[in-house]
C-alpha cells in the first residue's frame, strides 16, 4: 500500500512575489535600455582647461546636458558658446553633429563655415559658405546671412592669393559697400587703376569723409602719379571718419561670447550704465566683485577700473584710491588710472600729489580737459609760463578734433586761441595753416605754413603745402 502523498499549501504571497520579481526584470531593462540609450548618445566636446572663467565652465557644461538629450538647436547654442570663447576646434565638431540633425540650421551652416576659416581650412570653409549662400538662394531669401557667406568666402580667396577668384566672388554682392571696397582695392593691386576710381567714385559722393574709401582714392592717384590730387586726397583724408565694417568677425564672437560666464555678468552691468545713477552701479560692481576677486582676469582690472571712476563720481576719494591701489597691484599703469588717482588726491586736498600724475597722463596721452586743470593749477601758483602752455594745448587738442570732424567754424577760433598762449609752437602754427586752407584761407593758410617751418624746419607736412 502506497503511502499517502502529503501536497504544501499555497502560499499566498508567492503571486505577489511573482508580480514583483516581473516588475523589477522591467525596471531593469527598461534601466539598462536607458543608460544603454545615454551611453550611446555623443556627448558634446569639451576643452579641458575652463578655469580661467569657472562661470562660463559651468555655463556651458548646462548646455552640453541638454545637447546631449535635445536636438539640433541645442548643439547649436554649445558651438555658438564656443565660438564665444575662442574654442573653435572643439565648436566645429558641435555645428557639424547639429548639422546631422537639422541639414537646413543656416545658423549652424554659417558656424561651421566660420569655424573652418579660422581654423585654417579656407578651401572646406569657402565650399560651406557657398551651400549655404545656394540654400538660401533656393529658399527665395539672399538674406545678411548669406551676403555674409559670399563675402567670407571672398575673404578667403584672398587669405589663399586667389585674387581673380575674390573679385569674382565680391562682384556677386551688389550695394554692398564692403564688398565694393574689397574689390577696388583688388583693382588697384592688379593695375586697374581707372576702373578703380570709377568704382569708389559713388561712395565718396553718399560719404564724402569715408576713411576707407577716401584712403583707396589716395593710393590709386599715387599709383597714377597725380602727386597733388594724391596730396589733396590725404588732407581729405585727415578729416574722414569710419563709416564701413570691414571685418566682421569681432562682432560674430562677440554676440556670443556677451552670453556666457564673466562676459554675460559684465553685460548685464553695462545694461545698467546711467551716469545719473552712480549709487546703482557702484552696488552693481560691489556684487560682481566676489565673482572675480582673486583670480587673474582681465574682466577682475576692467570691473576695478569701473569702480574707481564710479566712485569717483560720487566723490569717494578713499575707495577710488583702493580700487587704484589693487590695479597697481596688477601692474596696471595707463593714462586713465593716473588721471583717475590724480583727481581722487585733489579731491583729498593733496593737489602737490596729484600733478604729476596729471602732467605724466597728459604725457602717456593728451586730453584738453586736464591740461586745462593744470592750466588752473599752476595759475593760481603765479606760474604763467606753465600755464599758458598747458592751456594752450588744450586750445589746440580741441582745435584738432573740431578740424578732423570738418568742423572749421569751431576749429578757427580755438587754434586762434592756442597761437595767442603760445606763439612758438611749430605744431600750432601748422594746425592754423591746415584749418584755413580747409576753410578757404589760402592767403592766412601760407603764412601759417611759413612760419610752422620757420620754427621747425624740418616739417615735413607743412613743407609740402608752401606754394
């Protein structure tokens, strides 16, 4: 007889326990799939050595978490980021992975074609920038991004002496003042003389005081050998002001290099630039300070500079002397500095102490205001020589902006003034000879030059202008 078979009742919890074992093999798939998933994800390209701007560090390691889970804007904004900072290597392999997910980011296009250019690939960089000129073509808009792109690529023809090419490529861009002095300066290289003066005559008639073009005009009459409309043209030039960007790639890094780290804080300072509100920025500058202290930054001595002079402004002799004391620190010695630490010891009642910081600024670099201060100064010290001659070149300093901004009405009177202190200065005599002749003087503008060469015979400038 067989023994009875004895069967273990259920558990209960054995079902449970079934459920939950389930429940964790999924979590645990569903958690390799996912770290499988970021593992396999690029990872933007980062440079090794961030410390010099920790902020901008931690600026860009944000937007390398989110490149990595988003898209192409997202490399976009990491390369841009780069570029900001001078990272151009590590950039272009962000602009190429954003152009993976997106072939039409124009953005990323031009970036990339950007960063090719300073990374010494002209060639691949011209190829990109003429996709991207024919991408937009395609799209019906020949917008700023693509006039840019052709006149890079034009830039770069010329980087590799391609100069037939170049004038090629600038021909393409039609009004574009940039693009028209790029190619009359390439006719003047390879001997087109005539077809060069045609070429910037327009622009001089819209902006007769263009330096650039104005200068153009200069070495094209040398180059015929017309030496008196060639002099002519570098009087003009003397009073001709920049109207036209030439280069534009400071302006593309700078837009992104204001966005992140120590630049994005300084911005947002000069946001707030009001001269009328010094206690506001003072407080500003005050709250920046802990973020630089301490670390060799150029951004630390500018925010320095910045505090003194605001400071200064609200009459606060004592912390601007600290604030020079710290850039003295730094080795920082510029005509501002001594002009700023001059007028904080005037403002302490140590005026002994201030003027030779002033004389020594005036000297490093000239500036009317405070050859004026002096001129009080030593006026009220009964030293009339000293006084008259600081006053002087103060008439004179503002003479000779008057003059090169083609203000003559402002300019007689202050060279005028300046010839009266100081009778004996060959370089007073020849500013009254070059403002009248501007003005018509022919006969007042002769004098003047004579007696400039009188006094210095070895002037040159006013030689050449003596009939």
């Amino acid at each position: 007889m067989n023994p009875p078979i004895i069967t273990q009742a259920k558990s209960p919890y054995r079902f449970v326990i079934r459920c939950l074992l389930a429940l964790l093999a999924i979590d645990l798939i569903i958690c390799g799939a996912f770290c499988t998933n970021q593992m396999l994800r690029p990872q933007p390209p980062l440079p090794r050595m961030l410390d010099d701007d920790p902020l901008f560090a931690a600026d860009l390691h944000k937007l390398a978490r989110d490149a990595r889970n988003g898209g192409s804007q997202q490399w976009l904004k990491v390369a841009q980021a780069l570029v900001g900072h001078g990272h151009y290597d590590h950039a272009l392999a962000c602009y190429r992975h954003a152009l993976e997910l997106d072939p039409e980011n124009f953005d990323a296009s031009f970036g990339l074609g950007f960063c090719l250019e300073r990374t010494g690939h002209l060639q691949e960089s011209s190829q990109q920038y003429e996709q991207l000129a024919d991408l937009i073509n395609e799209s019906g808009h020949l917008q700023t991004l693509g006039q840019f792109s052709i006149y890079d690529t034009g830039k770069n023809h010329l980087r590799a002496e391609h100069a037939d090419q170049a004038l090629k490529t600038f021909e393409q861009l039609h009004n574009s003042l940039p693009a028209d002095y790029q190619r009359a300066k390439l006719l003047i290289r390879s001997g087109w003389i005539d077809a060069a003066l045609t070429l910037i005559e327009a622009p001089l008639r819209e902006f007769p005081q263009s330096k650039e073009f104005r200068f153009l005009e200069y070495r094209a009459k040398i180059a015929k050998q017309l030496v008196d409309e060639a002099r002519i043209s570098a009087d003009l030039l003397e009073r001709s002001q920049t109207t036209i960007r030439i280069n534009f790639a400071p302006d593309f890094i700078h837009s992104y290099r204001i966005l992140y780290g120590f630049d994005r804080i300084f911005e947002d300072y000069s946001k707030i630039f009001d001269i009328q509100n010094n206690d506001r920025m003072a407080a500003k500058l005050e709250e920046l300070r802990p973020l630089v202290e301490h670390k060799q930054l150029p951004q630390y001595k500018a925010m320095l500079l910045n505090l003194a002079q605001v400071d200064l402004d609200r009459r606060r002799p004592e912390a601007v002397l600290k604030s020079v004391q710290q850039l003295h620190d730094f080795k920082v010695d510029n005509a501002h500095l001594l002009s700023i630490e001059g007028t904080a010891l005037h403002l302490q009642g140590q005026t002994e102490k201030a003027i030779p910081l002033w004389q020594r600024s005036v000297t490093m670099s000239p500036d009317a205001s405070l050859h004026e201060r002096l001129a009080k100064w030593f006026e009220s010290k009964g030293d009339l020589p000293q006084c008259n001659q600081h006053r002087s070149q103060s008439h004179l300093l503002q003479a000779r902006d008057c003059y090169r901004n083609n203000d003559l009405k402002a300019a007689l009177p202050q060279i005028n003034q300046a010839a009266k202190l100081a009778p004996d200065d060959p370089n007073v005599w020849f500013y009254i000879g070059q403002i009248n002749r501007a003005a018509g003087h022919d006969e007042t503008a002769q004098q003047a030059y004579a007696k400039c060469v009188a006094l210095d015979p070895n002037n040159s400038r006013a030689r050449q202008w003596i009939k």
